[in-house]
C-alpha cells in the first residue's frame, strides 16, 4: 500500500465511512495503538459518533454515573 492508498483509507475512517476494525486491517497496523499513531501522524481526527437517540441517551446515563463521582473526588 502506498504512502497516498494509507492516506486516502485513514481519510476515510476519519470522515466516519470506515469501521475501526477494517481500518486497522486496510493499513495493515496490529491493534488500535497503531491506529492512534497512525492518525496523528496523518494529523487527521478521529470520526465522532453519530449524534443517535441511543448515542444520547448513553452519555446521560454515563453522566448520570460520573458527575455525583467527580464531585466527591474534590
């Protein structure tokens, strides 16, 4: 895979069209860790998840966990 091929594949996963997991496979990287470089050194972001009813209710109830835990912690 070119230099221009692995731009283009993280360009994509960046822009939220491709999954972790086969990017991971399409660059030929071992594990996340090497996405993570990967990315940074591409200097692109990482893709956001899609702002979904169930996405939202999610980070309620993450928030539900960790805010009275944040609190406690000063």
């Amino acid at each position: 895979m070119t230099q221009s091929e692995r731009h283009a594949v993280l360009r994509q996963y960046s822009d939220g069209l491709l999954g972790t997991h086969g990017t991971i496979e399409a660059i030929g990287a071992h594990d996340y860790a090497d996405l993570i470089i990967a990315m940074a050194q591409a200097d692109l972001d990482f893709p956001k998840p899609a702002a979904t009813p169930a996405h939202e209710a999610q980070l309620a109830r993450a928030r539900a966990i960790l805010q009275p835990r944040l609190r406690h912690a000063d």
